[in-house]
C-alpha cells in the first residue's frame, strides 16, 4: 500500500500505522475485503450499504436488516418504517439477525419508531441473537423497552397476539 492510505481509527495518533482492528481507507488501493458493490465512499470513510427486505405475514410487517446501521445507512430504515407506520401496519418485528453494526443513530430510528407504533396501538419487536447487538441494548437498557425475541418465528407469533397496548 502506499504513501495515500490512511487507516479510521480517532485514537491511533500515527496516521501510516494500521491498528488492530481498522479498515484502511484509500483512493488508489484494488484489495477489497468486502465486494465492491456493497460498499460506499462518505468522505474519507467506507460504509457498508443495508439491505432492507419487507415481507408481511397476516397483519405483521418483517423487515429483515443486512449489514450496518449507522448514521449514513439508517435513514433507510427510518423511511422503511415510517411507510409502514403511515400506512397503516403498527405490527412490525426488525429483524437485525444479519446486523453486524448498530449505532447511536439506529437506535434513535428504533425508539422513534416504537413510540409511534405504540401510539398506533401496535410495537416494534426487535429479532437478535448477536453479542455486540444485544451488549448496546444492555448498555443503554433499551432491551427493557422493546419486546425482543431470538427468532424471528417467535417474534411473529407473539406479533399476532398484540393487544391495542402493544404487548400481549
């Protein structure tokens, strides 16, 4: 790699070494640990895409999430959740099984959009079983908060029987 890689870590002070557990970022490099197309150029710093897929089972809305959450890719999700919120489904379960990042912005789209299917008379069940997942909900106790099931099968079969409070 040459002289135009810069490495994103905020606490490593020495910009030519690669720290442990880094992504290098550059203009000129052609070694790509992910595929091309699922990645994306903000700034200096390289993003992975999400990928949203819906489904509905009965009154229920799946939206199965792929990839990172963070402050580029969850409008996204907000935008998904919101046409199902306005559109009149206050059942929807978010799988983030495939979610290998969440951060702060996520979360803020999440409880957002809980409120607002509450206030519909339905919920926002969240579907994980990963540790790096479950430990920012335990920090911030948000898993208190949300209905929260590890398997998405769980998570729509307790969905169905929702009362007008959001819980059965």
């Amino acid at each position: 790699m040459g002289n135009d890689t810069r490495w994103v870590n905020l606490r490593q002070r020495d910009p030519t070494e690669r720290p442990e557990g880094t992504v290098p970022t550059s203009t000129k490099s052609t070694h790509h640990s992910q595929p091309l197309n699922r990645r994306r150029r903000q700034g200096e710093a390289l993003h992975l895409e999400v990928q949203l897929n819906l489904r509905r089972e009965d009154s229920v809305a799946v939206l199965n999430v792929t990839g990172e959450l963070d402050i580029y890719t969850s409008p996204k999700l907000r935008s998904a959740i919101q046409e199902l919120l306005t559109g009149g489904t206050p059942r929807v379960v978010v799988n983030l099984l495939n979610t290998s990042y969440l951060d702060s912005t996520a979360l803020s789209v999440l409880t957002s959009a809980l409120k607002q299917a509450r206030d519909a008379g339905g919920t926002v069940a969240l579907v994980y079983n990963q540790p790096q997942i479950e430990k920012i909900f335990t920090i911030t106790g948000l898993h208190e908060v949300f209905p929260v099931y590890r398997t998405e099968s769980d998570a729509v079969a307790a969905a169905r029987s929702w009362t007008d409070t959001g819980r059965s």
